[in-house]
C-alpha cells in the first residue's frame, strides 16, 4: 500500500481524524503497517496515556 494508504488506514484504525504523521514515500508491506500501528499505539500507550498529575 502507498504512504497515503496507510496514513488513511491509520486514521481510520486508531481512531485519528487529524493524523500527519510523516512516512517514507514507498510501498508498505501488511507487516511494515502492522508494525507502524503497533508503534503508534504503544507510543500513545506509554507517553499520553499514563502520564501522571
């Protein structure tokens, strides 16, 4: 799929309207989106999400 693919499918995955995330222009592999959704939600996971106040 093209970067513009996986940026759409991202944002419909995960939920993210305004997504811009910035990707290399080639072709992406199920596995390198897979691998790219797994690293944005753990991103999310460890850095937004638990941050303590």
């Amino acid at each position: 799929m093209t970067k513009q693919e996986v940026i759409e499918r991202l944002k419909k995955d995960l939920g993210l309207a305004d997504f811009r995330g910035k990707l290399e222009d080639k072709e992406y592999s199920e596995e390198e989106y897979q691998k790219i959704k797994k690293d944005l939600n753990d991103y999310f996971e460890d850095y937004v999400r638990n941050i303590e106040i």
